[in-house]
C-alpha cells in the first residue's frame, strides 16, 4: 500500500498492483508493481507531494516529489496532446503521452538537453493506468534512455510533432542534484553507503600496514 500526502496533509491510497511492462523488461517481480494515486479534490498546497510505503513509513524517491503537473487544458489545440511525465533521473523518463485524434496510435517524445542535445522515443508501451483513464488502447507508456552527456542540469520533454510540452517548466536532472535531494532509490543509497564504508575500512586498513603508521 502506498500513501501519497501533501503539505497540509491530505492524504490518499492506492495498492502497487498496476501491470509496468517496463518493469517486467528491468527483471523486478511480474511487473504488477505500478500505482496510480488520485489526488482529485485536494484543496490544499500541491506544490509537493510526499510518496511514501503505507507499512514501513519508507518515503520513495526524493523528498518532496515536484508535482509535474499533465499538458495544460485550455484551448482545442492543447487538449488534443496530453500526457504525463513520472519519473525522471540522469538515465532515462518515464511517463506516457497521447494524441486525442489518434488515441489508439503512438506519438513520438523527444526529450531535450539545455546544450541542444535531443533523443526521442515512441510512447507504445502498454500502461494498465492509462487505459482505465480511458485513453486509446492503453499503449501510450514511454521509458526513454538519456544519453550520457555528463553535467546536464535540466531537459524538457515534448510531442515530437506538435512540440508541446508534457510539463510546465523544464526537469532537474542534474546527477548531483538528485543526490542532494535524495531522487537516488533508497536500495542504490545503501549500497553506495555500504560501499564508502567498505573503501574507507580498506583505506584505514592500507594505512595501517604501511611502515611507520
């Protein structure tokens, strides 16, 4: 079960049981660990939202969560690409995106660095979620690899054929960045953390050895 609250603690559930083909493909469980939180009717600051494990109090990602809010609605021509963007780190983004004319076609997502750089990728993967919203076949998921560029600091994520964006301001994805604010999975942050420890042992180790230590 996992808990979604907001800064003046408004809280809504859901259980991690949506099907992620993306997940599958990673190789973590059956792939049915995906969750959709509604947040409809909240009155308060969304400026940041908390995620957290409903069980252990464990909060997921970094905290706060930006919200990244869907394409905006106003107007015939915006209201025809919609999308959402979930998760971004330094390697890859994942969300999906639609275009209301052709819901049961593939639009594609270009991804852009602030240096220029573009990558793009089809939004085909089948996402559960976005079918019971009631958008096309359900195939509109994208997980889109970063290249690596070194030092970025943010990118913006558009409809490759209109250039609308998917968010309302460009995404942080600096890799520093992410570890200020804890973005980094809190399995990836325990090993990094056992790994310190085990060179700094090693470190106290050789220095001990050496003559005259």
């Amino acid at each position: 079960m996992i808990e979604a609250v907001s800064p003046a603690g408004e809280t809504a559930r859901a259980l991690a049981d949506n099907f992620r083909k993306d997940l599958l493909e990673a190789g973590i469980g059956d792939g049915y660990h995906g969750f959709q939180i509604s947040v409809a009717g909240w009155e308060g600051d969304l400026s940041a939202i908390s995620v957290r494990r409903v069980d252990t109090g464990e909060v997921l990602g970094r905290t706060p969560l930006p919200v990244l809010r869907p394409t905006a609605q106003d107007g015939a021509a915006s209201s025809r690409w919609i999308g959402y963007v979930d998760y971004v780190d330094e390697n890859a983004v994942v969300g999906w995106a639609i275009d209301r004319e052709l819901p049961n076609l593939p639009v594609a997502i270009e991804v852009c660095t602030e240096t220029g750089l573009r990558t793009t990728g089809l939004a085909d993967i089948y996402r559960e979620d976005v079918e019971r919203l009631g958008h096309g076949n359900g195939r509109h998921g994208f997980h889109i690899e970063l290249p690596r560029l070194g030092q970025r600091s943010r990118i913006t994520v558009n409809f490759a054929s209109s250039g609308a964006s998917l968010t309302e301001h460009p995404i942080d994805v600096n890799p520093e960045a992410a570890l200020l604010t804890g973005r980094v999975p809190s399995a990836l942050r325990r090993a990094m953390e056992r790994a310190a420890f085990e060179i700094d042992a090693r470190s106290k180790d050789l220095n001990g050895s050496r003559p005259g230590a």
